[in-house]
C-alpha cells in the first residue's frame, strides 16, 4: 500500500477476489434482533424534527442487500461502494438501485469531499458490515471514521457496525482470506465520538458467520448509533 491513505489497486483486487467468491446466501447472523435499525434510525430522525424527504448514503454498501429497504422508508438512496462489481450486481438485482450507485473510497478524504461537492450532505450515514475495518492501521480507521461524520448534515444519524478490539481476546488481528481487518479498541472508539463531536444513542452486538467451501469464520462487533452533538 502506498502511504497516501488510502487503498492500493493490489489491494482492491484482493478485496474483489474475496467479495466476487462470497456467496451471499451463505452468510448468516447469529445475533437475535430484538433492535429494528430502520425504527432506531426513524426515531432519531424524529427526535431531531428532520423531516421532509432524506438522503441517506451507505458507504461500502456492496450489493445493497441492507439499504434496499430505505427505499420502503422513502429515502433518497446512494449506493457506495470501492467495487464496481458490487454495484453492478446491486442493479442488476434491485432495479431500485437503477441511477443511485456510485464509486466511494471511504479511507480517501479527496474522494470523499469530492463525492459531498457533486451530491451534498446527508441526513442518515449507514457504514454496515464492518468496513471502517478493512485496513490494516489504526489511524486509518480514524481517517475512515473523519469520512463519515463529513459525510453527514448536522441533524443526520450515523450508524455504524465495527469489529472492536475487546470482543476478540487473544487474537491481536482478525484476517478473512488474506484481508487484514485492523480491531479498533473501544476506548479509540469512545475517543473518536468526542474528538468528532458524535453523541452515541444506542448500540447493539452483532454477530454474523461466514461460509465458504473451505472454512467457515464469525465475526463479532457493535452497531453504533450516533448523531452530532450540536
Ligand atoms: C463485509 S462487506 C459489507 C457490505 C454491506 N455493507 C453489508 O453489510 O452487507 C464490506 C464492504 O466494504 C467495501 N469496502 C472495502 N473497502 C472499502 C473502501 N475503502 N471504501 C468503500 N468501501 C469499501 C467492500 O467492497 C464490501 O462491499
């Protein structure tokens, strides 16, 4: 990886490899929703009076197998991801998704504030799916977490998965293939809410496993709920 902060062609074809060979039918989650997201999200909407149409973004949305639904909420969805291909597949899948996809490297900042000049702010920032951990450093992820809350209006909602540090216990690195994902302690994490002005509403666990004809792996995280302390 070159030192400009963000990710390399090499690593964008690693990244493609494992994403085209995952079969998304297969992955499954361990966790037991008693939290609806879409009526968490709603009802931190709500309390902050948004209302009127909603722009709502997912960053590393891949094939928008959880955005999908913003449409039935009436949101004005954008579809992101680092893989073209993904996107393809969203659109050929969703035809909801027809027009609404566009290319975002997340842990680039001028890809990010170029992507706010051609289409603004947004009032629900969702980064599902432990993306904020696909890097292989910590600052990286702060970089990534920055790009976020850029990303979103002063009354918007941030919801955000990721693998924390402390739910991995003797393991220092979590790896899928040959992906590095970089664990993010959760004291980084509370620091990363008040160094960015973030107040965080709720949270629940998260728990999803993997398979793939020769192994099969979990991942273990926290769903964040956040919005901007002022
Ligand atoms: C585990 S998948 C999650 C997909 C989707 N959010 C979900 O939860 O089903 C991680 C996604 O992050 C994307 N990704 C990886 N690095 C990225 C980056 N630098 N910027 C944006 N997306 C990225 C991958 O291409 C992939 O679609």
């Amino acid at each position: 990886m070159g030192d400009s902060g963000y990710i390399s062609d090499h690593e964008k074809e690693r990244l493609s490899k494992f994403y085209n060979s995952m079969d998304e039918e297969l992955i499954t989650s361990e966790s037991d929703f008693t939290f609806d997201m879409w009526s968490l999200i709603l009802g931190l909407l709500n309390e902050n009076g948004k209302e009127g149409k909603r722009r709502l973004i997912d960053v590393g949305g891949g094939t928008g197998r959880l955005s999908r639904a913003a449409f039935r909420y009436g949101f004005e969805v954008y579809l992101t991801d680092i893989l073209p291909e993904l996107l393809n597949i969203a659109t050929a899948k969703y035809s909801e998704f027809e027009g609404r996809t566009y290319l975002l490297d997340i842990f680039d900042p001028k890809s990010v504030d170029d992507f706010i000049d051609a289409h603004g702010y947004f009032d629900v920032v969702l980064c599902l799916g432990f993306v904020i951990n696909h890097t292989d450093s910590l600052e990286r992820t702060e970089t990534a977490f920055f790009n976020l809350v850029k990303l979103m209006n002063d009354k918007a909602v941030l919801v955000l998965d990721a693998l924390i540090r402390e739910l991995y216990m003797g393991y220092p690195l979590v790896i899928w293939d040959r992906l590095t994902n970089t664990l993010i302690p959760i004291s980084t994490m509370l620091k990363y809410f008040k160094k960015y002005g973030l107040i965080l509403k709720h949270l629940h666990s998260l728990e999803y496993s993997y398979s793939k004809p020769n192994y099969h792996y979990m991942d273990r995280g926290i769903r964040f709920f956040l919005v901007k302390a002022w």
